[in-house]
C-alpha cells in the first residue's frame, strides 16, 4: 500500500470498486480507523493542524490538555512580535516568545513564527522612526530575532499585512511603506540570511477569494520568484464572517502554482448557522491543494479569542467540542487526494556544492561578490564566499567602504571595524567551504554601498 494514503482511503476506493452494496460496512472501518484529533488526522496527509497560543494562558489545564492533544503546529498569539520582542531599541527580550516555541517543540509541534515585520504593535521607538533609522532598525530586527529562533521556525511571516484593504491593490501606506518600496523584499533577504531553513511566509487577511487586495499580493509573489527574492509560502488569515467566497479555494491554487507553499495561518469563523460548514469547506480546500500545507486556527476556546462575542472557535468557553470541531476532524479524515509538496525552503543554502555554472576562482583562495539591495540612505548587502580549487578552512573578506558609509550589522559573519575597510571573517558553521564551494554572509549600511571590489582571503 502507498504509505502516503492512509489505510482508511484504500479501503473506501476498494470498496468502491466493489459496489455500493458494502458501503455501510466499510464506513465503520474508517470510522474505526479514522484519526481522532485535528493535528493526527491532518498528519495523514502530511499536513498540520494548529492553533495561536498565549503564554498567559498555558497555566490553564483545559488550555493546555487540549493543546498537547489536539495541535500539532503553535504559533505565538503576540509573544514573537516586534513590541513583544523589543521593547526597547537594541534590546531584545524573548523570554514569553521562548516560552511559546519550548510549548511546541517539547510537544512535537511545528512553530510558526508570527510576526517580524507588521505595520501594527510596533514598539513606542519604533513609531517614532522614518526613513534609513527605521529601515536599519527593521533589518536588524528581522536579523536578530530571526537569529534567535535559526533552526527551530518551521515557517515566519515574515512581512504581515502590508497591503490596502479595498479595490487598489496597492501596498498600505505605513512607516516601513515609506522607507522604500523594497523594505519587504530587504525583510525577506535578511530572514533568510538568518535562518536558512526557515519557511519565509507574507501573511495578509481579506485575501479569502480572488480579489484585488489577494491579486496586488499575487503580482508581488510572482514578481519575487521571478527576480530570485526568497519567498517559500503565503498566509491567508481567513478571519470569516458567515459566509466565504466562492474562489477561496482557487485563491489558494493560484498561488500555489507560483512556486509557494500556501498555508492557513489564522482561521476564526463568525458563529452563526453555517460556521460548521464553512469550517469544513476551508478545511477542504486547503487539502485539494497540493502546496496548502496545513491550517492555524485562531486560538483554542470561544473565549480565548480576539474576536469577543464571535464565538469563532472550535472549542466552547468550557472547552468542549463544538460542530465545527466535529466538520474539521470529519474533513481531514476524508482525507486529501493530494499530499503536499514538500521542497526544500532553502534557495540559497550557507554551503553549495561546487556547481558547473559558477566556476570557482583559479588556484586555490577565495572570491567575493556582492549583491546589494538600496534605498536611499542605506543597504542590505548579500555576499557570496566561494573557494577556490582547494577547500577553505576559514575566510576573510575586506570590503571598502565611501566615507560617510557604515556598517550597521551583520550576520553569519563577525565584522572588524564598522567604517573604512571593514573585514569580515567567518564563524564556526561556515568556515569550512569545499574546493569549487561557496557561502554567504551578509551585512547592512548606512550610506551607499562597498566603493571598491570585495577582497578575499582564504585561512
Ligand atoms: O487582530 C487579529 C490578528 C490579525 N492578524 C495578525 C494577528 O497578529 C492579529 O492578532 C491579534 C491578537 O489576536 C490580539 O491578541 O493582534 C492583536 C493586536 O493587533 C492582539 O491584541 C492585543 C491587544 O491589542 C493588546 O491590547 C494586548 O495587550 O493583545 C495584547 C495581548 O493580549
């Protein structure tokens, strides 16, 4: 048997195959054989099931209990984002949002990270910046906080709502807005850079069916897989009324046929006749796609939510199981014909083996280029390490700086120096390249960028 169709599924198809007449029976061995929690039965076809989480809350027993049995996938409610984060410029407090990720990872759970850059609950300083000190400190926040989570976010919404409500499909005008058009593909170059095997989500809401804010959204995803910005999912909230569109699913699998994941990061549905039904249909939906990976509800309990009086939830304020509960679980246990795609987040891994298409530098040594990302006033620069026809033990690389310029931060480098000639030598994880090999690092600057050519030294 395919060990991706879980066994229930073979035998409704053989059953099918042998007429109707013993549908009923069969229908008690899938039931019998049917998952009994949301994130099991979603496991059955590869995907997850989970649910925004508060650290007030996991004192909670019913909280809890419910978490650990039914949630394979957390994401932090308000515990990751940037007021949360750092509260102060420079500062960095991850005491609630560690709390969160050991919640997840000690249950076996996936961890979404939620948010890195947003327009709202921003820190008091952050407010008050514009221009090249707010760009700076946002690409360094992402740098940082992406850091401290590197190797254990299945996924980060990177950059969250940051397109209009309404027919313009243009992006919502904010302070990040204002630093330059490309602060989110900045955000996303340094995320990566950070923290390489993280999944690299935009995240947005009213992009629940084909609209005008979802396809400005479409154009900007389409826009960055052609130009090579690294951008792996895109997050559809799906905070519903009582009704959903009747493109939700299509939404979903044009996206997909861009080359993303898809995921649903923060589904809640108003409480009313249809909430069981829709629930099912989302449900549905993501598993006809084959790049829809999982589904995040909102919160545990009606109570728990942000949405007072919606009821939104799976889960009553006492915690029991409610209708919507029941058509999730019966969705997923019908299962998805199609299990997801799973490909590797990682377009520009730290190590590359040595490739035909870029040859190494002659003897043995090191090369350095540089791709710079600029707005005015500032840069992110990605540079790529690559040996040359003998491996390196360690590597160096001086960039040249204009007067005026600085260096504001780096990352999987340490730098000497932050004006004039600035050296940047390796760390431990990528100071061993291979003959033919390469690696990156990157750095961020004020001013504009490296005045001369990268010089680099191999040892
Ligand atoms: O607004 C619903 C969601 C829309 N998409 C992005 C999500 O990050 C957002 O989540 C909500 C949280 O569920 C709320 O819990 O984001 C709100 C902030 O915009 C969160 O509300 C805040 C309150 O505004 C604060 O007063 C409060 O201190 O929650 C904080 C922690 O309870």
């Amino acid at each position: 048997m395919n060990p991706r169709i879980p066994r229930r599924r073979s035998l409704l198809l053989s059953a099918a195959a042998a007429g109707a007449v013993i549908a009923a029976s069969v229908a008690v061995v899938g039931t019998a054989e049917a998952a009994s929690t949301l994130g099991a039965s979603a496991a059955q076809s590869g995907r997850y099931f989970g649910a925004a989480i508060a650290a007030g809350r996991l004192g909670d027993s019913t909280y809890t209990r419910i978490l650990t049995t039914e949630f394979n996938s957390v994401t932090a409610e308000n515990e990751m984002k940037w007021d949360a984060t750092e509260p102060q410029q420079g500062r960095f407090t991850y005491t609630n949002g560690d709390r969160i990720l050991n919640q997840g990872l000690s249950n076996g759970a996936k961890v979404r990270g939620h948010a890195l850059l947003w327009h709202a609950q921003q820190p008091g300083w952050a407010q008050s910046l514009s221009g090249t000190a707010l760009r700076n400190a946002a690409i360094n926040h992402v740098t940082q906080v992406a850091t401290h989570y590197r190797g254990k976010i299945y996924a980060w919404d990177v950059v969250n709502e940051a397109f209009a409500d309404g027919g313009s499909g243009a992006r919502r005008d904010s302070n990040l807005q204002r630093t330059g058009n490309d602060w989110i593909e900045a955000a996303f170059r340094a995320a990566r850079a950070a923290d390489p095997a993280a999944k690299l989500c935009y995240n947005d809401y009213n992009t629940d069916g084909i609209n005008a804010k979802s396809t400005g959204i479409y154009n900007m995803v389409r826009d960055f897989k052609s130009r090579g910005v690294p951008i792996d999912c895109v997050g559809f909230q799906s905070h519903l009324g009582t009704g959903i569109d009747s493109t939700y699913q299509a939404n979903l699998k044009r996206f997909a046929d861009l080359g993303v994941d898809v995921q649903i990061t923060e589904l809640d549905i108003e409480q009313g006749g249809n909430q069981a039904n829709i629930y099912g249909t989302v449900t549905r939906a993501c598993l006809a796609v084959s790049r829809c990976t999982g589904i995040t509800v909102w919160g545990i309990r009606d109570t728990d939510s942000w949405r007072t009086g919606a009821n939104p939830l799976l889960f009553d304020g006492s915690g029991n199981k409610k209708a919507a509960y029941t058509s999730v679980l019966n969705a997923l246990n019908a299962g998805g014909t199609t299990p997801p795609v799973t490909t590797p987040p990682v377009t520009t891994p730290p190590v590359t083996p040595p490739t035909t298409s870029s040859p190494p530098p002659a003897g043995s040594g090191c090369a350095a280029t540089v791709s710079l990302n600029t707005w005015n006033g500032g840069y992110v620069a990605s540079v790529r390490v690559t040996a040359g026809s003998a491996a390196i033990n360690g590597w160096t690389v001086r960039v040249a700086l204009p007067s005026g310029g600085a260096v504001t931060g780096a990352w999987s480098a340490t730098n000497t120096g932050t004006t004039g000639t600035v050296a940047f030598r390796s760390v431990d994880y990528n100071r061993q390249v291979p003959a033919g090999g390469s690696t990156e690092f990157g750095f961020q600057g004020t001013g504009a960028g490296p005045a001369a050519a990268l010089v680099c030294t191999a040892g």
